[in-house]
C-alpha cells in the first residue's frame, strides 16, 4: 500500500512544471510526509496525556495542523472534502499562511535540539513548488493514507524513502552527494563496531545514510530503556551545508525512528579548527564528504593544512573532531593516496603521525552512481602513529553500474579478512617504516599483479541495455498520456 501511494504521487508530481527531477520529487514529498508525521507524533503524545490525567501543550496551534487544513475527518474516518482546502484556496493558504507560521518556529524555539527548532529550518529551506491546488489536493489524499505509528510502518516506510534517496543518486553526475551504497556504509561500520554510550558524528551528513544505519546496527544493544534514549537523545550528530539535502537528512533519520534528529544546518569548513575543544569531540566519525569542491580561501584559513580540496579539509576536521582512542572510517578519492602536491603529502604524514591508520579499503570505479571517480575508505583510530597498513582491493568480478549495484555479498570477504588483517589474493599489509618520507605515498599497489580489470560480459551489457530501454518506455508512456 504505502509503495503505491509513493507512486502515486510522483505520478501527480510529474504533471507539475516546478517539479523536474527526482530532487524536486523528493523534496515536495519530504515536507509533506514531515508534516504528517508531525500530526501522528502529536496525536500519540496527547493520547498519552490524557490517559495520565495531564494535558498536553500541542507545538502546532489548531488552524495549522494537519487534522485542520490537509485532512479533516468526518463520522466516518474519511477526509471531509467539504472542510478540507483544494483549489486556489489550498496553494494560497500554504504558501501565504502555513509555511510563515512554520518558518517562525526557529526564532521562538528554546534551542537547536528541539523539534519546534528543526520545523522552522526545515520550512526556511522549503518552498512549495506545487502550482496546482488539484495537484496538492491529490498528493496530500496520498500522504494521509501513510502511517507512521508501528515500528513495522516506519521500516516499510524508511525502506520507500531509501529507494527515493538512491534514485536521486542516480539523477545525475551529482548523485555521490545524496547516496552513499547502503552495503558500503553497512561494512564501514562493521569495522568500526560502535557501542550504544558513544557518540557518532558525520560532519558532511547528506541524506543523514551513516547516521540511519548506525542506528539499525545499534538499536538491538539498546535493550532498556535508558539506552533507547541515550540512542535518541545523546548518540547521532550531523551538519549539512545543502538547504534539500538537510531536509531529507531530518526526514530520513525521523522514518527511521530518531524523533529529534541532532542534525544542524551549515557549513562545517567555516568552523575554525583551533577553536574545537574536548567538548566537541566524538568518538566515531562516519562520513563520506564531498569532493572536488573549491572551498574560498577565507574558508581555507580554518585549516592548518591550506587547499581548496573540499575532502581534503574535511579530513582535516575530522581528525580534529575525533576524541584520543576514537575510530573513523571515511571515504575519498583515491588520488589522495598518491597525489605529490604539497597538501596531500602534508595530509597523509598528519594521518599517519596522529593516528593509527590501520586499514584501506580499494573501491572499484562505478561504485558511486555518476561521481566518475575511484574512490577508497580509511579506517583510522586516533592517538597513536601508524605502523602498518593493510589494504583490500574490492573485486565483485563485475563492472559497478546502475543495474549492476553494490551489494553486501560483494563486502563480505572484506569485512571476514579485515579482523585479523589476513592476506590473500586482494590483501595485503605495507610496513610505514618502508615507505618513502619524502612523499608518504600510500598508493595501493597489490604485490598479486596490480589491479584486475572487469571486462563487461555481453549478458551484463544487455541486462543494462533492457533496464534503460524500459525506463525510457515508462517516461515515453507518461508523454503520451498527457498529449
């Protein structure tokens, strides 16, 4: 049901102008589902009250909560369509009256880790871009059908906002920034193994993947009721710099079952590094950040090491965030391994000086829909020089691609090998003490014959083929419906 409803919706969105991209389809949806979420939250907690003989103070006043304008009920459990908004009158009261009244929330919140906060960070960032109040109408009919009240309706419906969150991925050369492969990220935080009392932090979080998977990996620990709030209140931290990408972020980590998300809105490089204290630190630094960005000089200021590598200065901040003892595990552009500018050489004698880097994971090219880059995964412990490294060059033994995506069988001799560092056909460890000072180059050169290069096989490439030919069919289709 809740899948049809999905959609249905992208379907209603399609016909709008605003409304082009798998981006625009997210975002509209994302505000909306918030906002039924937020009408089920506050049913639950005045449910709650009631029956301990208290009275519950609503954060949203009558007029603007759901129940009032989107879905009015009547005898029967249905919308009244005779009391709820359409039309003109439905796109002039969302746009001139409910979303400044959920923009206000930010100045009258108490503080950033409120709920009331992030509604109006949420609504600064949002606009409505549905035109047609027919279409609005629709979509909303759709959203109220959702439920989010059982653990079993948010799992199916974390799983459907996943698969959005993937298809934006793959909406373009810019799709690395919004989705990170969920098997990647599942073998990340294997190794890294946290516990429920430790703090997790990802200070380039995008749709919020490492902090929703860490909280699946954890949530069977917390088995009291102490620990369930240490895992909602005091455990996941983010920042995120893109206004849609914090959206989905908040909505993302909500559907997973975290009420408050502690996910702040800004840009992480401007902080200054000199100015982190003992406070700040984490214990568990997850992220893949952004790379190939050309961040300001002002902004460059921050970083005892100076480039206008975006990756290069978040590594930077995260081994700075990380507490002494504190496990990491990143992701970056291979090059960083090898590249002789004098940055990178500073990068790597820091990492390697400050703290234990103790495991390279080698990813095959196409891992990441649209990025066009090769890319590897640190794993690094702080507080102590490294000696040895070892490395794991990934081989599924198929070329990566849309059709043919990551998958956790591809990573499961990776994650097996990696607890004792054994060697083999796609492992091996490299002495620090054997490499060139000069350069502190890191390269990752199996001693077994170099890099093994997957040719496609004609049932791969005709499998891609069919998958692109049907996409185009489905698009084509919903052309000639409208003509």
């Amino acid at each position: 049901m809740f899948e049809q409803a999905f959609k249905n919706i992208d379907d209603i969105l399609w016909k709008e102008d605003g409304c082009t991209t798998e981006l625009d389809y997210t975002e509209q949806t994302s505000w909306l589902l918030f906002l039924k979420y937020l009408d089920g939250l506050e049913q639950d907690k005045a449910t709650e009250a009631r029956l301990s003989g208290k009275k519950y103070d609503y954060i949203l006043d009558k007029d603007y909560r759901w129940e009032s304008w989107a879905a009015p009920k009547g005898k029967d459990g249905k919308i009244d369509h005779n009391k709820a908004k359409g039309g003109k009158d439905l796109v002039e009261f969302v746009d001139g009256k409910l979303v400044p009244y959920l923009q206000g929330f930010k100045q009258r919140a108490d503080g950033p880790d409120t709920i009331e906060y992030k509604i109006g960070e949420i609504f600064a960032e949002i606009q409505n871009k549905i035109r047609s109040g027919y279409n609005l109408r629709e979509i909303i009919d759709h959203v109220d059908e959702l439920r989010f009240r059982s653990q079993t309706e948010k799992h199916e419906l974390s799983h459907l906002y996943e698969a959005k969150i993937k298809n934006m991925g793959n909406a373009g050369r810019n799709g690395g920034e919004y989705y990170t492969p969920r098997p990647l990220i599942r073998a990340m935080i294997k190794v890294v193994n946290p516990k429920v009392g430790e703090r997790i932090y990802d200070g380039a979080c995008g749709s919020a993947g490492f902090l929703c998977e860490a909280y699946d990996h954890l949530l069977p620990q917390a088995t009291t009721t102490a620990a369930r709030n240490v895992l909602q209140e005091k455990t996941f931290y983010g920042k995120e710099k893109k206004s849609l990408a914090y959206v989905i972020a908040i909505m993302n980590m909500i559907l997973h079952g975290i009420e408050a998300p502690n996910i702040i809105h800004t840009n992480t490089l401007t902080e200054n590094l000199a100015d982190i204290q003992e406070k700040d630190r984490f214990d568990i630094i997850l992220a893949n950040p952004p790379f190939g960005g050309k961040e300001r000089k002002e902004v460059q200021q921050n970083f005892p090491i100076r480039t206008g590598e975006t990756a290069f200065l978040f590594l930077q901040h995260f081994i700075k965030m990380m507490k002494a003892g504190g496990r990491g595990a990143v992701v970056i552009k291979n090059t960083f391994l090898s590249n002789t500018d004098n940055a990178s050489v500073s990068l790597r004698k820091e990492l390697l000086e400050s703290c234990n880097l103790h495991t390279v994971l080698d990813m095959p090219g196409g891992t990441f829909q649209g990025a066009g880059v090769k890319t590897v995964v640190l794993f690094f412990e702080k507080g102590s020089k490294t000696r040895k490294v070892w490395y794991y060059q990934l081989d599924p033994g198929r070329n990566m691609g849309k059709t043919n995506p990551l998958n956790d069988d591809d990573l499961a001799e990776f994650s097996k090998l990696q607890k004792k560092k054994e060697d083999s056909a796609k492992s091996w460890s490299v002495d620090i003490a054997g490499i060139d000072p000069a350069t502190f180059d890191l390269s990752t050169r199996n001693p077994e014959g170099g890099e093994v290069i997957a040719h496609r096989s004609p049932q791969d490439i005709m499998e891609e083929i069919a998958a692109l030919d049907a996409e185009s069919s489905q698009v084509l289709g919903k052309i000639r419906a409208l003509v």
